[in-house]
C-alpha cells in the first residue's frame, strides 16, 4: 500500500517516522521521490515549518498525488501546540478543499502530534525514577506529572516565555538527561530506539486514554 506523508517538522519527523514506521510497517520501503510510489513503499516529505506546510508544500504534495495515482494514503503530518485537535484538523481540511485538486483515489489522513512531537516522548514511564529526581527535573515534575497524567494535557506555566510546545520539549531533554541520552530537534536520541517505542505503545494502550494523538496515528501505521 503506497503511502505519501507530508510533516510539519523540519528535522526530528524526518528521523523519528522512518524509524517507527521500520518497526510497525517493515513492508514498507522508503522512496526518494513520488514518481516512485508504487505498491508497498512510502515517500516522506517536510513542510518546512507551519505555516509553510499549508501555504506552499501541501498543495505541491497534492499535486504530487493528483499525477500518481497508485498513490492511495496521505498523511498530514503537524502540531497541535495548543490548539484544539480537531481545529487544527479542521484546518488542513479547509486548505485541501479551498486548493481545488481532487485525488478521489487517496485516503487523507490528518495527525495532529498534540501538542507536539516531544508530548509522545513522555509516554515511557520508565524515563522518570521519582526517587531520583535531580533538582531541575524535580521543579518540571512538581509542575506537571507526565508520569501519571496524561502528558497531551499539559500546559506551560504562565512565567515561561516560549509556547506549549517549547516547554515540552525542554522538560523532555530535561527527563532524558537524567538518563544519560542527549535528546536534540536534529537527533532524537531515545525516542528513535524500538524499546522506546515500545513503552509508548504500551502506555497508550493501557486504558487510561492518554496519549490519544499517538494512538491515533499508531492506529493508522498498524493498520496502513
């Protein structure tokens, strides 16, 4: 089943999909180019950024799909970061139907990481020892427990300049430093590794429902 998937993300989605996608899809077989979708591969392409992702690089990626059609899923690919999920939905929805390019013969998919990549990182338990909190790592985890809450919820303190997503990401590299793995945009240490995946497979399906932008798009892998 051929796959086209845009993301929002510039660096870490070009590395962290692949890896996952390896390990749920390995039927899949990564192409560089669309032209060369055709049976069981996919063919993964960054937005640059949003709004970028909408304004340029989604209307390419339909064009992309209206010239092949053995192209039959498309995954829109992009944060949240704070915005409700279905609004950011929505959103892509609306572009794709005011863009007047029709590939009746391609299933869209939209997967909202909310509100962003680094919020499915929390879902290893494993990474946060509560009797082993260092002094930075103790404040963010005083502040929000993603250990026992559901990480999606979280928000940023009100003193925190940056945007929801920037505060996930800096207590993530905080919770993974404790563990010795040093987490960047350009290199997803950690969360690249099959065993971590793993422990966010299995949070995600213990039945708390947290985590439900990751389910939804382990969902859509497992089932491609």
């Amino acid at each position: 089943m051929s796959l086209y998937i845009l993301v929002e993300g510039k660096q870490t989605e070009k590395k962290l999909y692949p890896a996952w996608l390896a390990h749920l899809c390995p039927q899949l077989k990564k192409v560089e180019s669309p032209s060369e979708l055709d049976g069981d591969s996919y063919y993964l392409i960054s937005g640059e950024g949003f709004p970028r992702l909408l304004d340029v690089t989604l209307i390419n990626s339909l064009k992309d799909i209206a010239n092949n059609k053995l192209i039959r899923n498309f995954w829109v690919v992009l944060d949240s970061d704070g915005v409700p999920v279905s609004q950011r939905r929505q959103l892509v929805f609306d572009y794709i139907s005011r863009s007047g390019i029709s590939i009746p013969h391609c299933s869209i998919e939209v997967i909202v990481q909310h509100p962003c990549i680094e919020t499915w990182g929390f879902g290893n338990r494993s990474m946060i020892s509560i009797n082993q909190l260092h002094a930075e790592l103790s404040q963010f985890f005083s502040y929000y427990n993603v250990r026992d809450y559901d990480p999606e919820l979280m928000i940023k303190p009100n003193e925190f300049l940056g945007t929801i997503a920037n505060y996930h990401e800096v207590y993530l590299r905080c919770m993974l430093r404790q563990k010795n793995i040093r987490y960047r945009k350009s290199n997803p240490n950690g969360l690249i590794d099959v065993s971590y995946l793993q422990q966010i497979i299995s949070r995600a399906n213990d039945g708390a429902s947290h985590l439900k932008s990751f389910k939804h798009f382990y969902d859509l892998a497992i089932n491609i």
